[in-house]
C-alpha cells in the first residue's frame, strides 16, 4: 500500500479524492484541534508567566471573559480596570467579554464576526480566529527582515538562517518543518554547541523534530507549542500552529543578538578609542619618513651630472624610470594612504564627539601637498634633462641605420638587376651568373654592419626612423631572396646545357622529364635523393625493385657525386634506349588498367606506384569524369603528347 511521503501529497488507491467534502472537513477538523491545543498553551506561557493557573480548555476557560481580560492585561501591560471576577450570570460573562474585546480594539486589532456571545457560547472557530489576530499583534506583527514583515518577514528570516543547510527547503509554514531539520538547523546556526547537524540522522522525522522541542524548551526557552505528530504525521502541518512555534525561535534568538549587540557595542568603542590614538600616531610617523624621502631625491637630482656617452645617459634613463615605477608609485600610494588614515581619525573623533585632531606644524595634509608639487617640478626638470641627453644620440643613430641600410639595398638592388639582365649562349650567361655570386659573400659580410647599427638603435630605444623605410628583417629577406635566384639561375642554366646536349631526346621528352625533376626537387636543390629518383622515375612508368634501386642510386652517386639534372637525364636515355620505348610504356599502362582505355587511382594504387608518383600522374595525365564523378585518366592520350612517335 503507498504511503503519505511528508513533502508531496500521496493518496493510496481507493482513498477518497483530496477535494472531496469528507476529506476537507477532516482536514479542518484536525487543523482546529491542533490550534486549540497549541493556542492554548500560548497562552498559558502568557499566564503562567504572571503566576496565573494555566487553562485547560479555551472554550470553557474564556467563556466568562475572567482569563481574556488577565491575558489582556498581560498582552497590554496595563489594567483594565474593575471586572467581574467571579461572574455567575451571563450579563456578567458579557460584561467582562466586551471589556476585553474593547480593549483588543483600541489597541488597533480589528476583530471579524465575533462578539461577546460567541465566546460565551463557545463558538471554538471564531474564538480561534480572535486568538490568532492577538499572536499576529502581539507576537508575529513586530517581527521585520529586509523590509518585510509578519508572515513575510518570519519566512525570511527562516530560509536566510537555513540557507547553509542543503537538506532544508523553506517555502511555507507547513511542509517545509515536518522532518523537524529546519528546527534543529534554526537552533545550530545561532547555538552550534547545542546541536551536531551533521551528525543527524536526516532520515529520522520524528527524531529530530522531538530532539529540536527539547532543546528548544530546556535550552533556550521557548515552550513546546506543538507535538512531534503534528508536524511529522500530518498530511499538511497546521500553518498558524507553525508559525506561532517558530516566532517563538525568532523572539528568543533576536534577544539573544541585542544581548551580544550591547556587549559588542562596549567592546568596539573600546577598540575604536585605541585605534584613534594608534592611527594618529601612525600618521604622524609617516608623514615625517614620506617628507624625508622626497627632499633626499630632489637633493640627489640636483647633484647628478652626465658625461657626456650615451651608456651613461641610458644608465640616468634607467635609474629615472626605476624610480617611476618602484619608488614613486610607493610614494603616490603612501601619500593617499595617510591622507586616507588622516581622514579616518577625523571621521572616528567626529562620530564619538572628540575633539578635531591638528597635525602638529609641518606635517599636515597641505604641507605634504606642498612638498609633493615640489617633487613634481624637480621630476619634470630632471625628465627633460635626461630627455636631451639622448636626443642627439638616438638621432645620430638613425641617420647612421638609415645610410648603411639604404646603401645596402642600393648594391643589392643592383645585383638583382643584372642578374635579370643577363642573355646570350648558355656558356656565358653560366659565366656572368657565376660571377655575380662571387660578390655575395662581401654584401653579407656587410649585413653584419648594418645589423651591429641596428643593435645600437635597438639597445637606445630607437624604434622609428623617418630616413630609410627598411628594417634588418627587409634586407635580410631580400639578401636570401637574390641569393636563392643566383643559385636557382645556375641550376636553371645547367638544366639547359644538359637538355640542349641531348640529341637522343624529343623537345617533348626533355620537357617531360625536366618538369618531373623539378616536381620531385622538392628542397629546390638541383638534386634527387633515392626516395625521391625512385617516385620520379615511377611517375614515368618506370618501376625497380629495392634492391635494383638501390644499386643504380649507388651508382650516379659514384659517377656523379649526387643525381643531378644531368644524372638523371642520362639515367634516363639509358633506361630508354635500353627498355622503355612508347609501346612498352603503353603496353605497362594496360597492364596497369586491365586493358582499359583508362586508368583509376585505385588502379595506380593497386599497381603499388609510390604516393608521390601517384600525385604526379594525377596532374599530369588528361582526365575526364565518369558517372560517379570519379576521375578517369587518359593515359594513351597522355603518352601520344610526351612521344612524337607512336609505335602501336
């Protein structure tokens, strides 16, 4: 069978519906024996306080106006006057009602639907209606947080004094207290000595909320309005009952604080009045080392003198701005301090009544003033001084940069441009090329000169000049720029040679295979290493196995010291003359793509050519896409273009 879960309405199959009339009445029924239980013991707090016999029943207790009247003298702390004091008859009972409901009145309580009779005859609703007007005006209505007030006010303070405890969730008076954790958490965050909240067992309901009534009572006072049931075994606790029971938290722990607030109160003047004399003598002290100090700095300024080289003035400009940045941001902040802790004992005299504090001659705030503009004008004479020192310099070191730099570029400009200009036979286009290359070394031997200039504006903080638009990096990107042409130039001119001395080839071959070595020159550097022969020579169909490799690699490094333009070229007339005629590269090619007019890349790849061959091929034969939309190369087509001859 499901049972009732206290933070959530739970109804077991065939129980009646939450809203049907039965239900209802029950609840009420039940809600008003809670309030007359805890009301009524309220109110014996109130009597028994004053040595008046507590009640037992509100409807018999109040019915002859006896009790109502003493607890509204108690409530009012004044007299009613003359009453019946043992009343008989009705007309008497009333009497002593009206008395008191009167009474309720003039003290600002507006009472709804209830009159003397209804008390008298014991109509227990509207007698627990008049009661609860009187806790919210004599209990609930002084209670204020944060501009709120009564009910508003009580929940507040709640949840701001349960907000640590992640197991409470104030929301009303109802819910919110059945598993008695925001009680005990109310009584630990006030008296933490009385209660271990962790230590709880955050399950057990009744166990907490019966350990929070005891403490509550035996502890700190506060009387034990309700009973563990009524806040555990209830369906929905009773809020009036609730909130009666908590103010009494709120009342107990507000005297508490007022009660530490005065002890405090004593204690902080205490501190406050040591304080002041400390402070005033701690600004006298400091006001005398800040005026020292600055004095001592001017007179060291005006003592300083140059010699005239610029490492003495950088040596001053240093020194000077250390002091910006070190010293004098201490002292701006040492002046607004006392300044701060001048005002603070003023402040602190003021507000206790004392008399004004007087700095004694010399060491007010207007004397520090005084003598911080005189720091300043020195600052700015010695900042100027400085500034002049290196002026000069720094402009001599530019028109030095600028002449060098602007120098250098003009050789190097020229260089380049007979390097441009260069025409006629290969031979002695080889020959001019070579002999400008010859004059590299002595332009960047120069460079160095112009980095060294570069480094003194460097090292004097010249970061403009205003007579040349280049930098060390410009010239030294254009240097290896012009030499990467010469060296490109020679390449290109011996390329040439060697195609021009190959008779056994066609103009379209030699193109063909000069492209191909220029493709796989990958570091630009005239030469092939293996990998790189091995996936040239596979662009051009022409495939050996490691170990073959490895020995014609072995061999153009003996005949040619590296495999060069030349070395390839020749390699490859041999391998043509001896092996690879068009039909037999044409013959490789179907092979390859299984009697296909074409190719694939899965075809090539399949064929196991290198990567980088593969690439080649890619870019270099005519393609066409199918109906997928993949490539398909013409390779018949391609090889028609590199031979002039077909030998189908």
């Amino acid at each position: 069978m499901d049972t009732y879960h206290p933070n959530r309405a739970s109804w077991a199959p065939g129980l009646l519906s939450p809203l049907s009339p039965t239900i209802i009445e029950s609840l009420e029924a039940r809600s008003r024996d809670v309030q007359e239980r805890t009301f009524c013991k309220w109110l014996n707090t109130k009597l028994e306080a004053n040595n008046y016999p507590p009640m037992t029943s509100l409807v018999k207790d109040l019915s002859d106006g006896v009790r109502l009247i003493q607890l509204m003298e108690i409530m009012g702390d004044t007299s009613l006057g003359r009453y019946n004091r043992t009343p008989r008859m009705r007309v008497q009972k009333a009497e002593n009602v009206n008395k008191a409901l009167e009474f309720i009145t003039s003290r600002g309580v507006k009472l709804t639907n209830i009159g003397p009779e209804d008390i008298i005859d014991g109509n227990l609703k509207l007698i627990l209606g008049m009661i609860w007007t009187l806790i919210l005006r004599f209990t609930i209505a002084d209670i204020s947080e944060e501009g709120l007030s009564a009910k508003e006010g009580l929940l507040l303070w709640c949840q701001r004094k349960t907000e640590p405890y992640k197991e409470v969730d104030v929301q009303d008076f109802s819910l919110s207290w059945s598993s008695g954790l925001a009680l005990c958490a109310l009584i630990h965050c006030h008296r933490p000595d009385l209660i271990d909240y962790d230590k709880l067992d955050k399950e057990d309901r009744h166990g907490n909320t019966r350990l929070a009534f005891q403490i509550a009572e035996e502890h700190l006072g506060i009387p034990q309005l309700l009973e563990v049931a009524d806040l555990c075994d209830s369906q929905h606790p009773d809020e009036r009952s609730v909130m009666t029971y908590v103010a009494g938290y709120f009342h107990a722990f507000s005297s508490m604080e007022q009660t530490e607030t005065v002890s405090r109160r004593v204690e902080k003047f205490a501190e406050l009045m040591q304080s002041v004399w400390s402070s005033r003598n701690d600004y006298q002290r400091r006001v005398l080392e800040l005026l020292r100090s600055m004095s001592e700095m001017r007179m060291n300024w005006a003592a300083k003198s140059f010699v005239g080289t610029y490492a003495d003035a950088r040596q001053h400009a240093a020194s000077f701005q250390n002091y910006k940045q070190t010293t004098k941001r201490t002292w701006v902040t040492e002046k607004q301090d006392v300044a701060t802790l001048f005002g603070n004992v003023q402040t602190k005299l003021k507000t206790y009544g004392l008399r004004e504090y007087v700095p004694p001659p010399g060491l007010s705030l207007i004397d520090v003033d005084g003598a911080w503009n005189m720091l300043l004008k020195a600052e700015a004479e010695r900042s100027k001084a400085i500034n002049a020192e290196i002026r000069q310099i720094k402009e001599n070191l530019r028109h030095k940069f600028a002449d060098l730099a602007n120098d250098f570029e003009r050789r190097l400009r020229i260089i380049s441009t007979e390097l441009v200009s260069i025409e006629g036979p290969l031979e002695e286009q080889m020959q001019q090329v070579r002999e400008l290359q010859t004059r590299m070394p002595a332009l960047s031997d120069s460079l160095h000169v112009v980095a060294a200039a570069e480094d003194e504006c460097r090292d004097a903080n010249v970061d403009e000049n205003d007579y040349t638009v280049f930098t060390m990096e410009d010239l030294r990107f254009e240097l290896e720029l012009v030499s990467q042409s010469i060296t490109k130039k020679i390449a290109f001119i011996d390329n040439q040679i060697v195609s021009r001395n190959m008779t056994n080839l066609t103009p379209a071959q030699l193109e063909q295979f000069e492209s191909t070595f220029r493709y796989f020159d990958k570091d630009e550097s005239n030469t092939l290493n293996q990998s790189e022969m091995s996936a040239a020579l596979a662009s051009l169909g022409i495939v050996y196995s490691d170990e073959d490799m490895d020995t014609i690699y072995d061999q153009l490094l003996q005949d040619y010291g590296a495999v060069t333009f030349e070395a390839f070229i020749n390699l490859l007339v041999n391998i043509m003359e001896d092996q690879t005629s068009p039909a037999q590269l044409r013959e490789s090619f179907r092979g390859i793509a299984a009697d296909k007019p074409y190719v694939t890349e899965l075809d090539l790849r399949v064929a196991h050519l290198p990567a980088s061959a593969i690439e080649f091929l890619r870019q270099a034969m005519p393609s066409a896409e199918n109906d997928m939309g993949e490539p398909q190369y013409d390779y018949e087509r391609w090889l028609d273009e590199v031979f002039e001859q077909d030998e189908r």
